[in-house]
C-alpha cells in the first residue's frame, strides 16, 4: 500500500503584496485536485527571523573568507 499526501506547502520566492499574489493564488487554484488555496500574511516574527539568519550566515561567510589559521 503506498502512502497518500493531503496537502503540499508552497515556498514563494519573495513576499509578495496580496493583491500581486492572487494571481498566483488563483493558478494554483486551477491545479487538478486543489481544494482550496490560502495566502499566509507575513508578521515581525517572520522579518526577525529572516534576519537573525542573514546575520549568522554573513557571520559564518565572514569567518570562512577571513581564516587566518596557519596552513589555510
């Protein structure tokens, strides 16, 4: 017997104005099997973490292009 899905998560590239992404809404919508299709409102928590991560991978980038251990 194979295992079923009910449902899949959708990544967008960017965040997008809702009036710009019922276009996209909408194509998904038209997907066979589709049932419905909401958007997801970015809040504080969302940009804070987006920049605690841009911060602590500029931070390992930093250390890895600056490593001034012998033999490197």
């Amino acid at each position: 017997m194979t295992d079923r899905i009910k449902g899949v998560y959708v990544a967008l590239d960017k965040d997008y104005r809702v009036d710009d992404a019922e276009a996209i809404l909408d194509a998904i919508k038209m997907v066979k099997g589709v049932l419905d299709v909401t958007g997801d409102i970015v809040d504080f928590d969302d940009w804070n973490n987006r920049a605690r991560i841009r911060i602590e991978l500029s931070g390992k980038l930093w250390e890895v292009l600056h490593d001034t251990k012998e033999g490197s």
